[in-house]
C-alpha cells in the first residue's frame, strides 16, 4: 500500500462530497449550451462539467467532488494536475509553442524519444515518431510495417478496438457505436484487414490454453491469408474497449514467435495498457514478449494530447524521409509533458503503486464475488495492476451460459455516479465495469469509492 514517503502532495482535498440533486444549474446552463453548438454524436458519459481535478477526485462547476475511477480513460495515471507536468507545461509555454518538428526541430522531441528508447521492452537499437492519438499512432504503425515487410495483410482480433478513422476503425471488431448504428456504417473501410478469434478465457466454450488460442488463430491466418502475405500482427496485451480481457499465459509469446519466423511485424497496442497501467511500465512485458513496434498515447503525458511509436530501428527507419509525421505531432508542449509526466511516474515508483491498488480492488472484489457465489451477477473479476474489470453476467449464469447482464452494468455504473463515483463501462456486449483510477489516489478514497461500488453490486444482484 502507498507509504508515506511515495504518497503524493494533494492540492484538493481527497474527498467524495454530492452537495445536491446533479447535474447542477451551472452543469444544466453548461448543456444547454453545449446543445446549441456540439455536434450530437460526441457523448458524454457524466452530466456535470468539470471545474478542477486533482488526485483521485474531479469538483465539478456546482461543487460536487466526484471519485475518479476513469483517469480520462487511462489518461491522466498521475493525476489530472501533476506539478511536475503543470510545471514543465509552464516553463515550455513561455518560450514557444509550436515550430512543427518536421520544419523547424527542438530538443523536447528528441528527449522524448531517448526516454521511450530507454522504457520499452527490447535493448535492440530503436526508433521513434511522436504523433497527437492513438488512432494516429495505429495507422502509422501499419504503414511503417507494410512499407517494412513490402507486404499488405494486417491481422486483428476479436473483440479489439484500435481507433475511430477508417484504417482503425477497421482494425475494430465492435460495430456499434464505432463502425456503424441503426442508421447506418461509417464504411466503406480500408482494405486488407482479416481478424481471427482472441484468447479470452471467460467466454472460452472448452478451456484451452494460451498456446492452443494462438494455434487457433495462426492456423486461420495460414488458411485465409497466408502468413508470407502478412504485413502485421497488432494485438492489445490487454484489450480495453473489448472488455479488459487478459488473455490466456502463453497466447502472446506464440504469436510474437509465429509473427518473427514469419518475418510478419508484431504490434504491440499498449495504448490504453502503457505507461505503468498494468505494474510495468508496457503489459507486454508481463510475459516477456518483445514487440517489432509499440503505440502508445494516453497516459504518456499527463493529459496532454501525444502519442507514439517505437520500433526496431531497421524497421523504422525503412520509411522515406517525409513519409511519417504530421503537423501538430510531438508537439513541444506535450513533449515537456511527456517528460513531467514519466518523472513522476519514476519517482514515485507507480508501477509498484499498481501493483498495490491491485491488491487491494482484487481482494475486495474477489471476496464480493465469492460471496455472491454462482447465483450471483459476478462473472468474473480480472485484471493487472490498476487496469482491472467485473464481466456481469444474468443471475445463475455465471457457471452456465454466462450470459451478458448489460442492464445490471449500467444500473451498477449510474448508481455509483448518483454516490459520486465516475466509473466507466465497456465490453463487446456492454456488459463491463472498467476500473482505471489515478495511480496517485489514496488507499482510503480508493477504498470509499469500493464501498459506494460494492454496495451498488448488492443493490443490482
């Protein structure tokens, strides 16, 4: 658990207060607003607006401090205002805020990519583009591989989730709401993407092992595409919008060692898994496995839009000059972000921080699951270090037919949110509780925002 010396300096106070009925006129004012002039298909999962955050808590415009269990979606891992982060944000800020690397370059980028060189499984020699998404990072990950490679196959899996532009949004097994709705597709999508099935052991009809999931899946590949055609392999370590599916021991190292015989680039989606999310710095490094390339954004810089891709240098460095980059990308007050941001995550050692919060959800929640036993809508609780999930399924499923409890799951999320807790909810079915809090929160406000959870898992059993 969180010992004083690594326990964070907090600027608000570290407390859930609902000081009413919400969201509150200021949020209503705020929505009607919005309403006006946002485009209808960008939602918002919580009615209130934000005012500040710091810590594990957001206050929003009437007041009301919410527990965060979301990080902005993995974003903002050491906190929403870090000062290490604000203070090199400052500093950047008031020399200059954009030349655009590919015109006029500056140190930040190059610091950047020196610290992902240093973080990243591998000590092979290696290259690094900084882009301004995750989605950016995906698709010219693709195009480094299949300039590499002289090769157009990509393979994805099931259940995976990649990004919202064509190329990604391809890459990305569930339809709604990303690839279409009633009203229709997004699509025509890129070409020559195929998609075989992932390792996930709760929905598994018969328990096979990791190794037997990635013979199922190399052994289509072989059929339907032919491994000599494929440019790459990209894979989640642990699927996020799928449901925070970890895979099956095994599953990954025999696809690396498949992807490397077969000269196929193995792809490393550490996006929402990196950055110390999972108790390591990347969740590949778990099992060993050695990614060709990884991409990454979220929680690399603090709330700051960037992201990247690291590879083996042979493979980077196979793209043209003036074939990779982008205006905005690595942009230098990210950058200075970015550097503010792994320095906190150094300092205060918050790999060994999820690996305490870890202990201290699993053990909560995997005593709730017991007690609720078979008849209960506990499927499963899974997970590594603060990248952790409930799988709900219908009453007296959960050894049977396991059959998803979307309505439940939405119950358990808006009642914690009615008690002042924000948690987030995802899964192919829409069936999963995601838990992603800041790795700086405090044992006892993660321990409040468990008990407002739990009590609402009573409630919807």
């Amino acid at each position: 658990m969180t010992t004083q010396a690594t326990q964070p300096q907090y600027r608000l106070e570290q407390k859930r207060n609902i000081r009413g009925e919400f969201p509150g006129p200021k949020s209503a004012e705020l929505a009607a607003r919005r309403a006006k002039v946002v485009a209808g298909g960008v939602a918002s999962g919580v009615p209130v607006y934000v005012a500040d955050a710091d810590g594990g808590v957001i206050v929003d415009v009437d007041g009301n401090s919410f527990i965060d269990l979301g990080s902005g979606i993995a974003v903002t891992s050491v906190g929403a205002s870090d000062p290490a982060v604000v203070d090199a944000v400052k500093a950047q800020v008031e020399h200059f805020t954009h030349t655009c690397f590919m015109v006029s370059p500056y140190e930040g980028y190059v610091a950047v990519a020196e610290k992902l060189a240093e973080l990243t499984p591998g000590d092979h020699e290696k290259r690094s583009v900084l882009f301004n998404s995750g989605a950016e990072a995906v698709e010219n990950a693709v195009k480094v591989a299949r300039i590499a490679t002289g090769r157009t196959a990509v393979v994805a899996f099931d259940h995976a989730y990649h990004g919202r532009t064509n190329l990604t949004m391809g890459l990305t097994a569930k339809a709604n709401p990303y690839k279409s709705s009633p009203a229709g597709s997004f699509g025509p999508f890129a070409p020559e993407i195929y998609r075989v099935p992932m390792s996930y052991p709760f929905r598994e009809e018969a328990e096979i092992t990791g190794a037997q999931a990635a013979q199922r899946a190399i052994t289509m590949i072989e059929k339907q595409i032919g491994g000599e055609n494929v440019a790459a392999i990209i894979i989640e370590p642990i699927q996020g919008e799928g449901g925070f599916i970890v895979p099956a021991e095994g599953f990954l190292p025999a696809l690396a060692d498949w992807a490397k015989e077969k000269g196929v680039v193995f792809i490393a989606d550490e996006v929402q898994a990196g950055f110390c999310r999972t108790g390591a710095w990347f969740a590949s490094e778990h099992e060993g496995v050695i990614p060709d390339i990884i991409t990454m954004a979220k929680g690399i810089a603090g709330g700051m839009p960037l992201s990247a891709i690291t590879g083996r240098a042979e493979l980077m460095d196979a793209v043209h000059a003036g074939g990779l980059g982008g205006t905005y990308g690595g942009n230098p007050v990210a950058c200075a972000a970015a550097l503010g941001a792994i320095q906190t995550m150094e300092e205060l050692d918050l790999n060994a921080r999820a690996k305490a919060i870890e202990a201290q959800v699993t053990e909560r929640l995997s005593k709730l699951a017991g007690e609720l036993g078979e008849t209960g809508i506990i499927g499963e609780v899974r997970g590594r270090g603060a990248m952790l999930a409930l799988e709900f399924v219908k009453p007296g499923t959960a050894a049977t037919t396991k059959e998803p409890n979307a309505e439940a799951t939405k119950a358990i999320a808006a009642q914690c949110l009615k008690e002042g807790v924000i948690i987030l909810t995802c899964g192919t079915y829409g069936n999963v509780v995601r838990l992603l809090p800041p790795l700086v929160i405090s044992d006892e406000l993660l321990a409040d925002a468990l008990d407002v959870l739990e009590a609402a898992i009573r409630a919807a059993s």
